[in-house]
C-alpha cells in the first residue's frame, strides 16, 4: 500500500514534469546506470538486466527530450533589461529592468563562428525484452524527431550592421539553413556475452520517415569595390522537402505560398510507409579486470531515404548589380525610372529562381559514438567517464561526462554527473532509477539547473522511463558481488 | 535480518524520493525564470538600425552630347560657368520612402577628366505645377582631373517627402573656366566626366510592421 503510494507520488512528480514546457535526447548519465535496460540505447552491450524479461509501460515507453546549443542562451538574444540611449546600450540589470530587449549585441558576443540551435524529442510506444544466459534480445517502437538550425556569426552581422560597412570588401554569409525529420523506428537489438570478459550487442533498426526538411549548403556572399560601384550578389543552396504539402509559384517560378495537400489526412501521414530507412548500433563491452571495464558504441548509424510527396529547390545565382546606366536615356534626354526598375526586379526574378524537381533524396541520422571506462570503486559504487561525439551534417559536437554510480537496496540505481559539453561547463546531472517490486521508473538528466533557469539554459535533456521487470534474478544472484560480466545492478 | 533491514530503507526511500521530487519540482515552477519568454513585453528593438547601401546609377558623359543648343568651337568657357542640358529622371510610379527610413544619403563620386571645373546640383520638379520644389543640393567645385571624389548628400525626412511629390529628378551639370587660362569650347567639347550614384541609409527596422 505504502509503495502504491510512493509510486503514485513519484508518477504524479513525473507527469508533472512532463507536462511542463521545461523540459528538454539521451542523457549521457543514462549510460553507466545500473539495472536501466534502457541502457542499450545508448551502448547495445550494456543490456541493464541480468536474467528474465521486461516490457515497457504501453504508449509510454520512455520519453527523450533535448535541447542544445553551442553555448548561447535565449537569454543572450531577449532579456529583460533598461535602454540607455545616450549609450544606444542595454542595460542588463535586472534589478532596473523594464522591459524585454532584443540584444543583438550581448546575442553576437556569445556565439562562436558556426552556431546552431538543436532539438530533439522520442516517445517509445512499445518497448520489451528478454535475457537469457549470454543472449539479450529486444524489441522497441519509437517516434523520433529532431530539428536544427545553423548560421554563421556573420549573418547576425549583417542583420545588426546592414551591408553598408561590407562596402569595399566581400561579405559571406557562410551556410545556414533548417533541418527537421520525423520517422518512426522499428528497433531489434540482440547481445551476447562472448566470454565472461567480453559482450558484444548490435541493433537493426527499420525506419520509417513521415517528414523532412533538409536545406544543403544554402549560403550567398555580396562583394562590392572600394567605392562601392557595383554590388555581385551570388547565392547557392538547396532545400529537400517530403511532406504533404503543396508549393505554389509564380510564373517567374519563385514561389509564392505554401498549402497542405487537400484530403491528405493525419493518418495518411502517420501510416506512411514510402520512405524507408535503416540504421544500425553497435556496441561492446570490456571487462579489463575485475574492477574496470571498456565500453564504446556507435548509435545511429543509418539513413533514411525520402521518396513521397517530394518537392527539391536548388538555387545558383549571381547577378552583378551596378544601377541604372545613365548613358543610354541621356541621348533621348527622356529617361524614366520606371522601366528600369522593372528591368532590374525581372533580372533579379530570373536570376534567383530555384529550379525545382521531384526527385527522391536521402538524409543521414545524426550518428552519435560513444567511448566509455567505468571502474568499480566499491560493491555498490562505480566512477566512470564518458566521451560522445555526435555527428550533425557536417559538423562533430563533442561532450565528455565524468559520473559517479552506485546500486542500492536491490531496487534503487543512482548517478551524478558532470558533464562538459558544447563548451558549457555547468552541467550537472543526476540518474535515478528506483524499482518497487515489477515497477521501475527511471530518469536521467545530464543538466539538473536547466529547468530553473530555461532562458539562460544551453544544454536540456532528460529520458524518463517506466518498465516492468520479471524474473530478473539480479537481486539474490549478484547481491554484494561483483560480477564482471554484468553491465547491470552488481 | 538482511530482508527486514532492506525493507525498512526501501519504505524510507519510498518516502524520501518523492518528498525531495515534489518540493524541487514546485520549487522550479514558481521560481524559475519564465520571465523572459513574454514576447508580449518586447520593446521595439530602438537600437538595431543596419545601414544598406546599393548602387543606384552610373554614366560616363561626353560634354558635347550634354549641350543640345549650336555651340560653335570658339565659344569661351566662362568662369561664371555653362550650364549642360539637364538630366531629367522621371519618377512616376517610384516611390523612395519609408517609414523605415528617416535618413538618406546620396553618395556621388564624381571623376572630372575635362579641363574645366564641373559642378552639378540635383534639385525635384513637380509637372503638375511646373514647379520646383524643396532645396537643391550643390556639390560645390570640382577641380580638373579630379578621381573618384566623394560628395555626400542628406536627404531628411523633408527631403524624402520632397522627393515623393516630385514628378521628376533633376540632375544638373555645369562646367566653368577654372581661371587660369582661356578656354574655347572646342578644347573641352570632347572631354568626358563620369559620375557613380549610390545610396546608404540607416533603416530603423523596428518601424517596418
């Protein structure tokens, strides 16, 4: 009775949790917890459990949100503060503060040369698995959704400064764009302990795409000469589109608007099955010696491959712009504005107009490595360290988490960590799995403060999950021992 | 013994975990900073104002096609000056201003490669009344040989309004014996003068709604 009510405490504490807009991908933390089957998310090695079977809570698996950047806030951008105008500053005084600002100086100062904001989020439907002797086997349904956009510092620039002081000098923009899928994951994962020292585990993972918007190298630059004569606008990029929408141009081909498809409905999207991806884990574990053991893993590795409702825009274009050439009219000493400036808008049109195709693309999942050592300290204590890269387009983000473990009283599995990442410093998380007889929820953070502060915030993430465990003889069979081949409760 | 003991921590943890959750979770919905996510409250960004620039005309003119009236070869060039055939740039259905835009300036780079001194003035004209209106801008004396010189118009809010009844912009060039020695038209009729037109203006993008 009493843990009823313990669990329902804790659920209440979870729903409420998740039904804030404060939370915000795979915790790094999640990955040394012990007695999480989850864990093979983020290692296929490390299956969590030691002996029988789980599933997870039905349409509410396990829930992934993330949120980061490269070490700018929102807070950078918009805060409240005091407008000086004899200084044409803001002051960021809280105290004196009256209003909300747009501080694009604060914003540029805290943003490196390449910036991104990203986001993602999944929700597992279904999720179960099984583990018996040396084999784990796994199955899972998983929504998944991510989304990022990147610029380079001196698009800020030109937004804040115009283009008036680039004058005598080439302004690039450097590429910028948005890029957001949405795909449904049909995952397989299986594990085994090849010798007590060593597990090797992988997953396959069928997938489904629903959405994509993919841009590609958009980007342009507008040189000019010293004294400004000319102005050379040269743009590039592309943007892919599969969704059910419908693009409207004009006869110029630049387009107009944006409509959704007519009688495409929710579940047409939702039960698309025309673009198919695959992806794969990988993953191992090491056991060095009794106390230390080696783990790394490469996690989504795949593509998927986009093939209904395509639309494809590719732009290359330079256009040398120098005005209006008084020669010409002045012979006839009637020149007019007018037809000039039509002139230049129909050249401008024709020169800017992306060509369109329906042609199928591709696009890769943002692959993540990881690279882990964990050394045991005590029976129920481990000290660990953790390296992940993560591969978005064309860039590596790094991060590295040092943690502190433990599994208490056969049912509660802890983790504090540190963790830097994206060049922020104060990430502090925390790993809490508590299981109560079949019933364990679990969650992991790797940034405990985010929620309190969300604006300044530059690292969110949290998975909160909720399994059913049975059978799994960890308690009396490893209690108090150490078992070098388990990557699960001691 | 062990399950007795184990039994009384998990009951304490039971109690503990959600009595730490719950105060944290509360703790964060009624004192985090929220604050800065009213949009509503957002002050017009007063101090963001880029400065554009583009190029807006060129020309490389020859004296004896800006003087449409008989000329003959020996006709002196005056100190007081010449006046060449006006320039007239119509407008209609061109607008220039904006809300946006308090300030303007008009950037003229003048390159004199005649052996008078030049000077030009643009002034608007209204075809409705026959009228000019608003100021003339001068650019004051360009000597002979001069490259690429800058001269840097203005144009106010006044101005621009000038400019948005006007039917016609006029762009004036006079030519003037610089004072030394005497000058026969035929001595400068083949000369060329070029001059580059541009503009930059301070655009207070708050104001564009």
């Amino acid at each position: 009775m009493k843990s009823k009510k313990g669990l329902t405490s804790i659920l209440f504490a979870i729903i409420f949790l998740i039904g804030s807009e404060r939370l915000f991908s795979q915790p790094n933390t999640l990955y040394f917890m012990k007695g999480i089957p989850q864990t093979k998310d983020v290692n296929p090695a490390r299956a969590g459990i030691t002996d029988g079977f789980y599933f997870s809570m039905p349409l509410f698996s396990k829930i992934d949100l993330s949120a980061n950047t490269n070490n700018w806030s929102y807070s950078d951008l918009i805060h409240r503060g005091t407008f000086n105008p004899l200084s044409n500053t803001i002051n960021n005084n809280f105290q004196t503060s009256d209003s909300l600002y747009i501080d694009l100086d604060k914003f540029r100062s805290s943003l490196g040369s390449k910036n991104f904001i990203y986001e993602a989020a999944a929700l597992t439907i279904l999720e179960g698995g099984y583990k018996k002797g040396g084999n784990f086997y796994a199955v899972s349904i998983t929504e998944r959704e991510f989304a990022d956009l990147f610029f380079q510092k001196n698009l800020i620039n030109l937004i804040q400064f115009g283009n008036y002081p680039y004058v005598g000098q080439t302004f690039y923009s450097g590429n910028f764009g948005f890029n957001i899928q949405h795909y449904r994951e049909f995952t397989f994962n299986y594990s085994r302990d090849l010798t007590k020292k060593i597990t090797v585990g992988g997953a396959a993972k069928i997938l489904f795409g629903m959405g994509a918007l993919h841009t590609n190298g958009i980007n342009f630059k507008v040189a000019s000469p010293v004294f400004g004569d000319y102005l050379d606008v040269a743009t590039s990029g592309k943007v892919n589109i599969s969704a059910p929408i419908d693009l409207n141009y004009t006869s110029k081909g630049m387009v107009t608007s944006v409509n959704s498809l007519p009688n495409y409905s929710v579940r047409d999207y939702l039960t698309n099955l025309r673009n198919p991806g695959i992806a794969f884990d990988m993953g191992f574990s090491y056991q060095i010696n009794k106390k230390t053991e080696l783990s790394g893993s490469i996690i989504d590795l795949g593509m998927i491959g986009w093939h209904s409702n395509v639309t494809r825009l590719s732009e290359k274009g330079d256009i040398l712009y120098r005005g209006v050439n008084l020669n010409d009219p002045s012979q006839t000493a009637s020149f007019q504005f007018q037809p000039l400036v039509t002139q230049i808008k129909d050249s401008i049109n024709k020169i800017f107009r992306p060509d369109t195709t329906g042609t199928s693309f591709s696009t890769l999942l943002p692959t993540k490595i990881y690279f882990g050592i964990d050394y045991q300290l005590s029976d129920v204590v481990s000290l660990s360290g953790l390296g992940r890269l993560r591969i978005i387009g064309n860039t590596a983000h790094t991060s590295l988490t040092a943690a502190a473990n433990a599994y208490l009283f056969n049912g509660l599995s802890l983790s504090a960590s540190y963790s830097l990442m994206e060049s922020t410093f104060d990430n502090v998380g925390l790993g809490i799995g508590v299981k109560v007889k079949l019933v364990q929820i679990y969650a992991a953070a790797d940034n405990l403060f985010s929620p309190f502060y969300p604006s300044k915030a530059r690292n969110m993430n949290l998975r909160i999950g909720i399994n059913f465990i049975f059978g799994d003889k960890t308690e009396t069979k490893t209690r108090g021992s150490l078992n070098p081949n388990c990557h699960c409760p001691l | 013994m062990y399950e007795s003991s184990y039994n009384i921590t998990m009951t304490s943890i039971r109690k503990l975990i959600p009595g730490i959750l719950i105060p944290i979770i509360i703790t964060m919905f009624f004192s985090c900073g929220l604050d800065d996510f009213k949009l509503k409250e957002l002050a017009n960004p007063i101090d963001i104002i880029p400065e554009y620039y583009a190029p807006l005309a060129y020309g490389t003119f020859k004296i004896k096609d800006m003087i449409t009236a008989n000329i003959s070869d020996a006709t002196p060039i005056p100190v007081v000056g010449i006046y060449l055939d006006p320039f007239v740039m119509g407008k209609t259905n061109v607008t220039f201003s904006s809300v946006a835009i308090d300030s303007v300036y008009l950037i003229n780079h003048f390159t004199n490669n005649t052996p008078v001194n030049m000077d030009f003035s643009y002034y608007f004209y209204d075809s409705s009344t026959g009228f000019t209106i608003g100021k003339t801008f001068l650019s004051g004396t360009i000597r002979p040989g001069v490259q690429d010189t800058l001269i840097q118009f203005n144009l106010g809010r006044a101005d621009q309004n000038i400019i948005l009844q006007s039917s016609d912009i006029i762009m004036r060039f006079k030519m003037s014996n610089p004072g030394v020695n005497p000058l026969l038209y035929s001595n400068v009729k083949n000369a060329t003068f070029s001059i580059k037109i541009a503009f930059y203006s301070p655009v207070m993008l708050w104001k564009l709604k």
